[in-house]
C-alpha cells in the first residue's frame, strides 16, 4: 500500500489497546503504508492551540510523494474542521471522518467547547476539498442526537456512509476491527459498514 496515513483520535482517548484506530495503524503498518498515530497532549482537557499545532506538524510530516490520507475521529473531526480552510498544501489527498460529535453537544463540556466556536454549524468546505472527505456515523450517536449523516450530507454534500446502530463508532461500541475501513484506506470507492 503506497500512502501515508495520520490517524487522530479523539476526547478522552489514550489510543487503548483494542480501538479500532489502533487495529487499522497494526494491519496499514503491516501491508506496507507509512503510519503516524500520535497521542495528541492532554486527551481529558485538551487544549485547541496544541492540538491544532500538532494536526499541522504531523500533517507537514506526511511525504507529498505517496498518497496522503487523514482518518479523524469524534474530537478530531472538529479539529480537522477548524483546521481546513488554512491548511493549504498540508492538506490530504482523502479524508475519512468518523463520528463527528455535535456542536451542541461539546459546548455542554467546558473542556471541549473551544474546539466548536460560534459558526463552525456553517462553516463551509471549499468544494474541492469536499470532494476528498468521506464521512461515517452512526443512526443512534449519543454524541450528536438525530444523526451526523444528514447534517453534513445535506449542509455540505459530503459523502456519507450510515452505520445503523453503531453509537459512537467507538471501542465501548464493539468497534476493535473494522475490516471495511481499512478496505476503504486502499480503494476509496469501498463503501464503509459496520464491519
């Protein structure tokens, strides 16, 4: 597999043993590809300044090169959200966003709310770069209350796969392996399931 990836997790997240973001940096780094999976600082507070420099100094590290693919997860999607329209040619070649949490949601939580400032609901992607992303949640995310799909499906016109009852697509949920993720990491056409 000729591509870079980054992996980034999310809230609260210590990339544990058994997360399906761990199994798929294992099964890349075994069929070839070139994996950065860091532990971004202060999981249970983080801070957006240090996560957002991390993003950039993790996605600089990527070889221009090879593919360059960017799988984010609750948390990071937001993060990668923010970071987007100033990324430049730091940005990847795909994107694949997986359970984003709702901006209603994380300002409930003083330690996450600087992550979804006022009008990040309609921040807009340059539609080249919508182009790039693929987005996966689930029908019942606790995390964002009447689904993520339709949101950014139909504010945004992001491709969407729908995983129906897969909560927070998270290692609480059953989500260790996740075969079909890392078929979509070497073919983007493969559509994402919960398997």
């Amino acid at each position: 597999m000729v591509a870079d990836f980054l992996i980034v997790h999310g809230w609260e997240n210590r990339r544990p043993e058994g997360h399906w973001q761990r199994w798929l940096a294992g099964e890349l780094e075994a069929r070839g590809a070139r994996v950065q999976y860091p532990q971004f600082p202060e999981p249970d507070e983080p801070v957006l300044d240090d996560w957002l420099a991390l993003l950039r100094d993790q996605l600089g590290g990527l070889d221009r090169s090879r593919e360059r693919v960017l799988v984010c997860h609750s948390l990071a999607v937001l993060l990668w959200w923010q970071a987007a329209p100033s990324l430049g040619d730091l940005q990847p070649d795909r994107i694949l966003l997986v359970a984003p949490p709702s901006a209603d949601v994380l300002r409930q939580y003083p330690a996450v709310a600087g992550f979804v400032p006022a009008g990040i609901e309609t921040t807009a992607l340059d539609e080249d770069l919508g182009s790039r992303v693929r987005l996966v949640a689930a029908d019942d995310d606790p995390y964002f209350p009447g689904g993520a799909a339709p949101f950014y499906a139909q504010r945004y016109g992001l491709d969407v796969d729908v995983i129906p009852g897969g909560a927070h697509l998270d290692l609480p949920a059953g989500y260790g392996s996740w075969p079909s993720v890392l078929d979509w990491c070497a073919d983007p056409a493969v559509r994402i399931s919960s398997r």
